[in-house]
C-alpha cells in the first residue's frame, strides 16, 4: 500500500511539472448591488473576491441607513482549467448580505476591506437610491388573498393597473433632419411574467430606421417611474434618421404580456389545509404615441453640401505629382466621424478637360449604436491624363452640417500641381478637342469618321422588291387574321369561364392557399404565433371553402371530409386535415405553446399538395 501512494505521489508531482500552474496576479475586490430600491423591500449586497481573503480580515461596512436582516453569507468557489498544457486556476470568495432601507433618498454605503497576503483591499462606495412607493405600492407586493373563487378574473385584480406598462423611451425630441434619433420600447413590470407576445410591429413613417435589437444581449435593469421601482426590458431597440422637417409620429406598438399571479387554491387537502395555485394572466399593454419635432437645416449651406449630418473628419491620399500621358492614377478620399454615414455622397472632383474620370469605387465600414452611426466612407477616384502638360487640380470639398456647433463645416484637400510627361510608350500626343476632353470612345473613331470617296461612274439598280401585294405581304395578311380570330377564340372561352364562379375559385384555390401559406411562414419566423396559426387556418378552410363551392358558414369538417371522399382522397388524409384544423385551434389560444409551428407548416402544405396531386388525375 505504501508503495502504491508513494507512486501516486510521484505521477502528481510529474504532472505538475509537465503543467505549470499560473495564477491571475491582479487581485479585485468589487461590491454589487441594485441601483435603485423600494422602501420595505429587502434587496441583497455581494462584495466579490477573486482570491483567497486572510482569516478574520473582511470588515463590512456600517451600513447607515440600513436595517442589515442577514449575513454575511460566505460562499467560496474555485476552478481549474487546462489549455494547451498550461493550467489556470482561479478562486472566488463572496460575502452576502442582505439588507432593508429605512428610509427614502439616497444613501451611501461604504467601502469595504480586506486582506490578501497582508496588503489591504478596499471597494467602491455604492450610492443607492431609496424610493418610497407609498401604501399603493407596498399593497402590491402582499401575498394575494382570494375568496375561493379562483378564477382568472379575481387573478386579473391582483394586478395593478401601472404594474405592467410599455413605455416608447426616446433620446431627444427635438431634432434637424439626419440628426440622430434612438428610441427603445421598454416594458416596465412589477410582478413576474412568462411570456411577452408582439401584437403589432413598430411604424417609423417619415424616419429611415436602423434596428439595433440584440436577442442575443438582453438590456434588463431597475428604474424608478411615477414614484415605483420597475423592472424594465428593451424589448424593441432602434437608432432613427428624420428624413421630412416638421412634427413626425412613432406610432404606438401593442403586446400582450403574460404575466404570473399566485392565488389561493380552491381544492381543499383534508391533511394540509389550503394551498396556493399558479396562474397565467394574460394583459395587453400598449405605448404611448411619441411626437418628434424635426427642424430644418438652417440657410446658407455650402455649394459642396449634400446632406450630411454630424461631426466628421477627411483624409485625402494624393497621387504622384508627375506621370506619364495615358497612364492612371488615383486619388482616395476617407471621411471618418459620426453621423449619417449611410447618406454621405462622394465630393464632387473637378478634372481638366484632358483628364478621363472613371466610376468612383465606395468602401465603408459602419456601426451603428444607440448614440448613432460611426465608421468611414472611402472614396477611391481613379483618371487617366490623355495630353501632356502642367495641370492645377481644385481641391476636393466636403461640407456637412455640425449640430453641436449649429453650423456648416466645409473640410478641403490640398491643391494638386500635376505634371503629364509625353507618352513613355510612343503611342504619340492625343488629340484634345476645344473646349472638353475626348473620351476613349472619340478617339477610336478618329480614324472612321472621314471617309475617301469613291470614284467612278455610278451604277444605279433595284435592290429591292415592292413590298406591297407581294406574296409576303399575302402571307402576313392571312397570318393576321389567323391570329385575331384565334386570340378572339380565347377571349370568348376565358369570358364564359369567368362567368362561372365556382369554377373560377376552384382554379384560383390552390394560388390563393399558397399566398396565405408564405404569409404564415413569415409569422413564424417571426414568432408570431396567434398570426401564424390564424393564417394557417384561413389557408387550410379557405382552400376547402374555394375547391369544393362550400360556403364559409356551412364549412365543417364532416362536409369537407364528405367532399374529400367524393374525389378520391383517402380517409387518412382526411384524417390528418381535422387533426392539423384542431391543433391550430388549440395553439391560437393557449398560453402556453403545445405544438411546433415548422411541423404544422409543413403537415399543412404537404396535404394541400396531396389532396391537389389527387384531384388533378
């Protein structure tokens, strides 16, 4: 036995050997805790380290204005990870408290001690705002008392009016055109919800709007409205550019927040007496309607402004100053900054008449946050010099609007001095035409656009037949009439089938399902679940409704089965259109979702598939 934990011993030691520990130098010492607090709601204090303390030297501070209900709770963690042969060890101490304001305003705590291996560690003081909600508010968290009904509607009146609110939280309400506007619809909450349905998608009518939702980052905090903490959640986040001068809307948006209430239980245990029950309280809630107010930009702008708005910076990239005639060159404008980079055009350049200009090539790097757009547009100008000759290029011009300074800034590059050395390559001195430059084009029709002329006598003869009464003009004539009395044909069937109702919705049944299935899908990539099973359904009935001339009030499922019978389908199919009819029934109207959308999807196309492929034999 000793041999063996001697051996142990060794292959550890080896292992250490093999991966070196190593341990993060700095040590950390934090305290966390609610911003904002109700008074009479107890609320916790953490002080987090990420070493191992000395014992015995945590001092806590004094907590003035405080009633401290429990701690400190020690809890103590540690990890160990091996990567590429090195091994990272980390370590966490936090203490807990758990603490209930006396009073409302806002109180201090304190730092904070510690000790590491002799040397002190100190926190941050914690400035904590203490609300005082009054007797409606502190009404609201008491346990609900139910006479025994139990039913949803003495659930609905455990929910304060204000205890679920959507609010539309805009940065300014004033602003010019293509300045900057974030606006983010919060959902405000003072009790547990489970689910939050979208009932309508948001309208910026007059704004050109870039979404900034991250379902991937959720923005939860605690603020502080009316005088009652709330829980808030960005629901719907979007950074806005006014694109009219005037009052523009941002049209309110609806949800239906499903929200968790714990009554009473109506069920009586004969051993353990009354219960409590769970229930799920549906409660739709809608913001308010937000007027912005855009101002124009002010007179006077610059000849070089093409609406730029924000606080920019250009760096130009000149080409050499001496180059041969026919060769190209380049020249590259970067503007940087913040603003709407989106809308910014490239500046105008003025080139001699000599100088060939081609497409302008963009390239951009955006970003878009909640304080607005940064990034850069670059501009890339390249030109071809076709005569040889000293030239003076204007400098190029960029003007935009600063609305912090309220005024147009006009950025400009230096003056170029070029000078075109004679063709390297002998393909002798270019023509240039009075007044303007010649384009590639002019000057490969240089040598077409004078011909020598023919001598000689002239020889004149018919080179064509009359067309008129010609044996081609016969064939045409009939061809005509051919076609008029086949297209007039074709118009007299289409107007009697026309005509016929029920066989004009019976062909048009299967298109008009197809439209409304492509709209489902796109409710459920949405994760509009009442939409996409309401469209479902309105696909599934209507198809019936319109193949087989069923009146909607008189379409059931035993007509449509006895329909389906009629034309050959099989009572399996049948079977399957009831069992897909019911489930979107119960999954428009249950809470809780029970089945995937992406399979009644696909159930329901591919038996409207099979019952079309049936019928058309």
């Amino acid at each position: 036995m000793r041999a063996f934990f001697a051996k142990l011993s060794l292959v550890a030691l080896l292992v250490l050997a093999v991966f070196p520990a190593r341990a993060d130098e700095e040590v950390t010492f934090e305290a966390n805790s609610p911003l904002t607090v109700a008074v009479g709601g107890a609320f916790r204090v953490e002080f987090s380290l990420n070493a191992k303390p000395d014992k015995g030297s945590f001092v806590a501070p004094s907590f003035e204005g405080f009633d401290v209900l429990a701690g400190p709770a020690e809890s103590t963690g540690s990890s160990i990870q091996i990567i590429n042969g090195s091994m990272t060890k980390s370590v966490s101490h936090t203490y807990t408290y758990v603490l209930l304001p006396q009073s409302a305003g806002t109180v201090t705590i304190g730092p904070a001690e510690v000790k590491v291996d002799g040397r002190t560690y100190r926190t941050r003081q914690l400035p904590i705002e203490v609300v005082d909600e009054g007797d409606g508010g502190r009404s609201q968290q008491q346990q609900p008392q139910s006479s025994g009904s139990g039913d949803r509607q003495d659930a609905q009146s455990q929910i304060g009016k204000d205890d679920i609110l959507l609010r539309a939280v805009v940065s300014r309400t004033s602003v010019f055109k293509n300045e900057p506007l974030h606006v983010a619809f919060k959902l405000y909450t003072r009790v547990p919800y489970v689910n939050v349905v979208p009932e309508s998608a948001p309208s910026f009518n007059g704004f050109w709007s870039q979404d900034l939702t991250d379902p991937n980052a959720e923005q939860v905090g605690r603020e502080t409205y009316n005088g009652k903490v709330y829980e808030t959640r960005v629901l719907i986040d979007y950074l806005l550019y006014p694109q009219q001068v005037g009052q523009l809307t941002i049209d309110p948006v609806e949800m239906t927040v499903v929200a968790q209430v714990v009554i009473q239980s109506r069920n009586a245990d004969p051993f353990f007496g009354m219960g409590r029950e769970v229930l799920n309280v549906p409660r739709k809630v809608k913001s308010q309607r937000v007027t912005v107010t855009v101002k124009p930009l002010p007179d006077g702008a610059p000849a070089s402004f093409n609406g730029a708005v924000g606080s920019f910076t250009m760096e130009t990239n000149l080409p050499a100053e001496r180059f041969a005639a026919n060769s190209g060159a380049s020249l590259t404008a970067k503007i940087s900054g913040r603003g709407n980079l989106t809308f910014v055009q490239a500046p105008k350049l003025q080139l001699p008449a000599s100088f060939e200009l081609y497409n302008v090539k963009t390239t951009e790097s955006i970003n878009a946050s909640t304080t607005g757009i940064t990034g850069y547009c670059q501009f890339e100008y390249p030109f071809i010099a076709r005569a040889e000759g000293s030239y003076e290029v204007e400098p190029l011009e960029f003007s935009y609007f600063d609305p912090q300074r309220m005024e147009y800034v006009t950025l400009r590059s230096k003056a170029m001095n070029l000078e075109v050395t004679p063709d390297a390559s002998g393909g002798g001195d270019a023509v240039v035409m009075q007044g303007r430059g010649m384009s590639k084009e002019d000057v490969r029709l240089l040598g077409e656009d004078i011909r020598f002329i023919k001598l000689g006598a002239a020889q004149l003869r018919t080179v064509a037949v009359p067309f008129l009464f010609s044996a081609a003009y016969w064939i045409v004539l009939v061809g005509i009439l051919i076609l008029f009395a086949l297209v007039y044909m074709a118009l007299r069937r289409q107007i009697r089938e026309s005509q016929n109702v029920a066989l004009v919705r019976g062909k048009r049944a299967n298109k008009v399902a197809v439209q409304r299935f492509r709209t489902a899908k796109r409710y459920m990539e949405e994760q509009n679940r009442h939409a996409f099973y309401e469209e479902m359904l309105r696909a599934l009935w209507g198809y019936m409704s319109d193949k087989f001339n069923i009146p909607m009030a008189n379409l059931t499922k035993e007509n449509v089965r006895e329909e389906l019978h009629k034309r050959g389908i099989s009572a399996e199919d049948s079977q399957r259109f009831t069992d897909i009819i019911t489930r979107c029934d119960e999954a428009q109207y249950s809470p809780v979702e029970s089945t995937r959308m992406s399979d009644v999807y696909s159930e329901g196309v591919n038996l409207i598939s099979q019952i079309e492929s049936v019928i058309k034999r």
